[in-house]
C-alpha cells in the first residue's frame, strides 16, 4: 500500500528549528547525517506504519524514536500517514500534549 506522506505544519516547524540548532551548534555534517537517518526512518514508516508501537494513552497515535533525543509522533489510516510531531525527548514529557492542541 502507498500511502501519503503529509508532515503537520507543527511537525515542520519543529523540524525547521531542529535542523538549524544542528547547524548552529554542531555542523553542516551533523544535520546532512540526521536528514539522512530521518528519511531511513520515514521510508520505514511509510512502509510498514504499524511496526512502531501504538500510544496506550492515545488510541491511533504512534511513536518512533528517531535518536535519543528525537521521537516522532504519528498516526495512519489506509490513505496517508500524517507526521503531526518531532518531540524532544529531554523536554518536560507533558509539553507533549501542546503540539496536539495546536
């Protein structure tokens, strides 16, 4: 099945942010390597969106940790999937909920 592949306007900002800090703070490298782990996983995603485990608090939504740091949140039906965060694991885990209200 090949679904779509839609990233919130949330997700993207979030995104956008993390990938300048990487440049910022670290290198060009660091975030040309995170851009490219990012699509391995996306790729697994779009594939098989059921490998990752399903939240027990919220019924549908997903979470792929991405690095140590990173996890993604997303959710899937027959037709697209739909990126709707990229969530900083070293935040206060009830800041979570903030990009699902928006």
């Amino acid at each position: 099945m090949n679904r779509r592949l839609i990233i919130s306007p949330i997700a993207e900002k979030k995104l956008e942010a993390l990938l300048e800090y990487l440049v910022e703070e670290w290198s060009l490298k660091v975030k040309t390597n995170f851009i490219m782990h990012l699509d391995e996983y996306l790729q697994i995603i779009k594939k098989e969106p059921e490998s990752f485990p399903e939240s027990e608090k919220v019924k549908g939504l997903r979470r792929c940790v991405l690095t140590k740091q990173i996890s993604i949140y997303y959710e899937f039906n027959d037709e697209e999937i739909r990126i709707l965060t990229f969530f900083d694991t070293r935040q206060e885990p009830g800041k979570l909920a903030d990009d699902f209200k928006k």
